[in-house]
C-alpha cells in the first residue's frame, strides 16, 4: 500500500532517490522523471563485476583491520590519522538499498547511498572512504567521483554526524608491468584525499523532487545520448511517451 501524505489540498507520496538517482538527475532530467515516476530506466551499461569484485575483497581486507583495531597500510602509507569506523550501523550504511539516509520532512523525500566505509578521527568526526579500481595508468578524479563524496558527506551531516572537510579515495590500480597474467592480476594501491563541499547537495535534491513529482517530462539534456536516440526513433514513426490519466492524481508541483 502506498502512503500519500496529505499537506493542504494535496497529497504528496513519499519518495527516495538513491545517489546514484541524484547523479541522473544532473545527467538529464527527463532520464531521471522517467525512472522515479514511470519506473522507466536507461539500458542498462556492462556490468562492473571486475570491479565489484574488487570492492568485496577490499571490504573483506579492512574488516579484518577494523577487528583488530588498526588501519590498512595503505592508509598508513598515506599518513591517514584516524581509525576505521566500527559502529553497529556500518553493515546498514554499506547496504545498497538502506545506506546512510536522511528524510527530508518538508519535502517527503529521501536521499540515501551505501559507502564502502568510513573513518572515524579522534575528535569523532567522520570521513567517507570509497574504493576505486582501474586498469588506467594514472588516477583520475572524475567530475562524479567528487559529487558522490559531497552527497555522502551531506547525508552524514544530516544525520547529527560531524564529518571532516574531506574524504579518501583508495585507488587500486592494476599492474601492468609483470609481462604477463598468470592466473593472478596484481594491483597497485595509493590513496588520495579530495576537499567536499556539500552545499550544492540540498538545493539539487530539491530540484529532483520537484522534478518527479511533475505530471509531464521535463526537457531532456542536450547532451543525453539517450534522449537523444528516443527523439530520432520517434521522428521515424515511435511514438513519444505521453502522461497516462493515473499521473493527474499525484500533480503536486505546478508547472
């Protein structure tokens, strides 16, 4: 059963958006109005299963730090001061559909993501850790890497945590230079620290809530590449997504 939470005349379904979500949004609104209000998504890319692979076992090698109460060389080698989070919510806040989450009771709304780990520094503040794979020879800190970090932060920030004024990537890189495979794949390791600025976050998760809420899509963004094969398809006789008659009942935003 849905919950419709009535504000004035009207009612408001309450809803999540995963970080991910709020990275689509700043990919193309429409993309992002098509997932959260017709459960319509993008194809689907290759899955990452290398690099999910690595994500478990790199989880696994920390756990075993964090039992014994010590850091992982790689952040020692850093000259990271601070101790691997053990709190009794780091499984939920590793969880792909709990995460860390903040509900925003104006709004009705959720923004939540699962980390790979977190560290905790002596004054208790908290930092976000996120493991990288790559088979690129030099580390590269993309546009989406730094928003992720800012997301997480701000959620932690609204969950009563205080949190430092930067997170670490844990980059592992594979190591090309063993003339060969043998039935092993050897990696490098090298940790970088970025700034986070999570003051954009609450405005743009306004905007993507607002944004699904609308009865009709938004204009896609010039650069999707998705939208931008729908509209050629439809000019070659598919038809355009239209609003369905169920999608008047939940028009809270107006146009």
């Amino acid at each position: 059963m849905v919950m419709l939470v009535r504000l004035g005349m009207a009612f408001i379904r309450p809803m999540r958006i995963s970080r991910s979500g709020l990275k689509l949004f700043l990919d193309c609104p429409r993309c992002f109005w098509l997932d959260t209000h017709h459960k319509i998504k993008r194809p689907p890319s290759y899955p990452y299963t290398l690099a999910s692979a690595v994500d478990y076992l790199v989880k696994q090698e920390f756990d075993t730090y964090r039992v014994r109460g010590a850091l992982p060389e790689v952040l020692v080698r850093a000259g990271v001061e601070a101790k691997l989070y053990d709190g009794p919510d780091l499984e939920t806040w590793r969880n792909n559909f709990k995460g860390i989450a903040y509900t925003d009771e104006d709004l009705q709304a959720t923004l939540y993501g699962a980390v790979d780990d977190v560290l905790r520094f002596a004054d208790g503040s908290l930092a976000v850790v996120d493991y990288k794979s790559t088979g690129a020879r030099e580390i590269t800190i993309y546009a989406d890497y730094q928003k992720q970090m800012d997301t997480y932060t701000y959620i932690l920030q609204r969950m009563g945590y205080a949190t430092q004024s930067h997170a670490y990537f844990v980059f592992y890189m594979v190591d090309k230079t063993g003339g060969g495979f043998k039935d092993a794949l050897p990696f490098t390791s090298d940790v970088r620290r970025v700034a986070v600025d999570p003051t954009w976050v609450p405005n743009v998760f306004e905007r993507a809530v607002v944004t699904s809420r609308q009865s009709r899509a938004p204009a896609p963004a010039p650069q999707c590449v998705h939208c931008h094969y729908v509209a050629n398809a439809a000019a070659h006789g598919v038809p355009e997504l239209a609003a369905t008659d169920r999608d008047a009942d939940y028009v809270i935003v107006p146009e």
